[in-house]
C-alpha cells in the first residue's frame, strides 16, 4: 500500500513544528554562561530556562491523548502553532527572567502538544508494515532537533545575540501552516469522549513538578522533605484516582503490559542521558578549553547529523529483523562510547568530542529509536494514542532531570561533575541490557507458547 503525498505533508507540517519546539529547548544551552551574567544569578537558576520547559512539556503530554480525540489533530495542531507564536515572542522580547521564564512554557506547551501528535498521526496514517520506518523518521526529529540547537544557538548568539534565537524561530509556524493547512485531517474529533478527570490531571501535574523541584534542591547537598512527601503523596493519589474513576485522562493500566513497560523503561533513560550530556559538553568545553560559545555548540552537531539521519534506516532494519538485535547492539556502542569519554575526561578537547559524541549518537539513535516503535507494537489500536502519550510525557519528564541533574553536577567542579554524569549513565547503560534481557526472555517465551 502506497503512501499519498498528503499524509506525508501533514506528517511534515507536525514534525516541523515539533523540531522547532525541541531545537529552541536545547538552543539555550550554550547561552547560559552569558546569561548567569546578564540575570546576575547561577547556572542552577538559569536552568530553569530548560527545565521549565520540559515541565510544561511533560504536563502537556499527559493530557495531549484526551486532548487529540476531544478536539482532533486539526484544531490542536493550529492551537500548537498559535502557542509557539506567542511564547517566542514572549521569550524574545523578555526584560527579565520572569517574562522569559514564562515564553518558554508557552513553547513547552506547544512542543507538548505537537510532540504526541506527530507520532499520533504516523500510527493514523501509515500502513503497519511500514510503521518502523516513520516511526524511525519521528525518532530523527526526536534525535536531531535537541543536537542541532546548540549550532544553532551558538552561531546566533555569537552574531545576532541570544534574543535572535527566539524571533528567527518564527519562521517555523509559518512553514509547518503552508504544509498543513490543505493536508492536516479535519474530521478526527470524538466528542463523545468520556469526561475528563481534572483532579487526576492536576494530581500527577503536583507529582511531576515536586519531583523536580526535590532533584533540583540536590544542589544543597539535602533532600527537601516537603517536596518528596509532595510528590510521592501526590503520585499515589494520581495511581489510585485513575484506577477508581470513570472519567478519562491517562490509561495508566498500559503498565501492566510488561513489554510496553520494559521498553517504557530504557527509552525514558536514554532521553535523560541525551539532554544532560547535551547541557554539559557546551559548557564543559567552554569553560576548559575556552572554545567559543559557536564550537562547543558545533561540537553536538556531527554526530547527531550522523545519528538521526540513520534512525528510518535503523527503522527499516526494525521491519525487517525485529527489535531485539538492534536494540542490544545500539546499548553496547552507546555504552562503549560513554566509557570512552568517561576515562579520558580530563583530556577531552573538541575533536574528541565529536568523535566520541557521534559514536554516543549513532548507539543511542539506534537503540532509541527501536524501543519507541517496539513498546507501542503490543498496544491495541484504540490504547495507542494514550501509550504514546505515556511514552512522550515520560521521556519529558527524564528530559528535566537530566538537565536538571547535568546543571547541578556542573555548577561544581565541571571536569568532575562532567565525569560524575558521565559514570551515571555508566549505571544507566546497565539497566538498559538488564530490560532488554528482560524483554527477550519475554519475547521467547512468548513465541514458545505459540509455537
């Protein structure tokens, strides 16, 4: 079955939108020793630009399922566009940190509806036997955007300044309404969906923001007893609501899928280690090696070229042999590299950042992208959009504390704090075989029990 020309447009318009979303959140990165300056306070403070971000983008996934079948992907994809408008314009023209603060949620908010929505209309649109490819060119724009707004913002802050970033990012609502004004679906609202469960929505929204909030205070040295209490109080409230309601917000009962938990799992992991390593390496190389704000956010570039362009190779191959084998063979050059950069810390100047962040890249993109098609494989076709959700929110939401956790670890010593993360994901890439053995062993059994 071929695929028409207009489900790939408006498969385009999204993933445009959601790149620019995810671009703009990395983008900042190389900015921050500018800004500490220019706001007059620390790193872990202007982190914040990030991390609120990823707030309001994980908050925005869990209600993006109910929100796409209320409402359908059309009228979500516009408000998506209007939001980014606003917030760059917001962030761009900011006077202090409050104002910035608040652009950068309304882009949160739009890149958390446009994330979800991209991989909602690839599992619309796309025939099943095609799935690991698209799934595969969802995953690059995944993969590409946050590496690629480091250059991005380095070539602009070192010519235009940082405010250059937000406005020159206009230009990305405008393209992705000319692809999908003609194209986007109008007729996919269900407005005989069950009504939504607004005290379970506000209670994991309390849950995600306290759970950072406890990471972030890490920086004393203490855990912040109110704020743990907050979010595990909060998160069972939000377990037990949603299993005794009959209202809709997020089918959390998809966790009793084993295979879409252990896959849940690594691809969560894989997005923390991605964006801390991405808020380190800029700075670590400006501050050791004084490389200008333009190379260090170059140095992220090369390889995420590299690892995103073969994410619908790595989904074709999914097509064709399965999860399993990719999926252990990107953990193990993902794991190689990381041990690479962690025993040569000291000596790691900017080529063997780019050698060894391609090689990180090309392990991650592989075994990332697998995980995202395979954990929503077992998923019946009317549980997909909340999986997904699931999936989105959650990467989200590792996101921030990765970037929050790389922030904490870099306001110390930065070649320690470097080293430090980069044992962290040590551990992180030895969990990963441990699921992936995991859903093996399930994958077996189950086919013994067909057999």
């Amino acid at each position: 079955m071929m695929i028409n020309n207009k489900n790939k447009l408006s498969i385009i318009a999204v993933a445009i939108l959601a790149a620019g979303g995810i671009m703009v959140e990395t983008a900042m990165n190389v900015t921050f020793p500018e800004l500490t300056a220019i706001f007059h306070t620390s790193l872990n403070s202007i982190q914040w630009i990030t991390t609120a971000y990823l707030l309001a983008v994980t908050v925005t996934m869990t209600i993006s399922a109910y929100l796409t079948k209320r409402f359908g992907v059309r009228l979500m994809w516009i408000l998506a566009n209007l939001l980014f408008v606003i917030g760059s314009l917001f962030a761009g023209l900011a006077t202090n940190l409050g104002i910035l603060l608040l652009g950068r949620v309304l882009e949160g908010i739009s890149a958390g509806i446009a994330m979800p929505l991209m991989f909602n209309l690839i599992l619309m649109l796309i025939p099943r036997h095609k799935i690991g490819v698209w799934m595969g060119i969802g995953s690059m724009v995944i993969s590409l955007a946050p590496s690629f707004g480091p250059s991005y913002g380095g070539a602009l802050i070192s010519s235009l300044g940082w405010r250059s970033i937000f406005i020159t990012l206009l230009i990305i609502p405008v393209v992705s309404l000319c692809l999908g004004w003609f194209t986007i679906p109008k007729k996919t609202a269900n407005h005989q969906t069950p009504s939504f469960d607004l005290i379970a929505f506000i209670l994991l929204s309390i849950a995600l923001i306290s759970g950072i909030l406890t990471i972030n205070q890490f920086e004393s040295g203490t855990i912040n007893p109110v704020t743990l209490s907050i979010t595990a109080i909060t998160l069972l409230l939000f377990i037990y609501r949603s299993l005794s309601s009959e209202k809709t917000f997020l089918n959390i009962r998809l966790f009793k899928l084993k295979s879409f938990t252990l896959l849940l799992i690594p691809v969560t992991l894989y997005m923390f280690a991605n964006l801390g390593l991405g808020l380190l390496i800029p700075n670590y190389l400006q501050t050791i090696h004084h490389t200008s704000s333009l190379l260090a956010g170059f140095s992220l570039l090369p390889g995420t070229l590299v690892g995103a362009f073969l994410s619908p190779l790595f989904g074709s191959l999914y097509d064709k042999i399965g999860p399993t084998k990719l999926l252990i063979t990107g953990n193990f050059i993902f794991t190689l590299s990381v041990l690479f950069m962690y025993f040569v810390t000291n000596n790691l100047n900017l080529l063997m950042v780019i050698l060894s962040y391609t090689i990180f890249t090309i392990g991650r993109s592989m075994a990332f992208s697998t995980g995202m098609t395979a954990a929503i494989a077992d998923v019946q076709i009317n549980d997909q959009n909340d999986a997904n959700a699931i999936l989105q929110a959650s990467q989200m939401f590792m996101g921030a504390a990765g970037t929050t956790v790389a922030a904490l670890f870099g306001s110390w010593k930065i070649e320690q704090g470097m080293r430090n993360f980069l044992l962290m994901i040590i551990m992180i890439a030895m969990i990963i075989f441990i699921m992936f053995f995991l859903q093996q062993k399930k994958v077996e059994l189950r086919n013994s029990e067909y057999q």
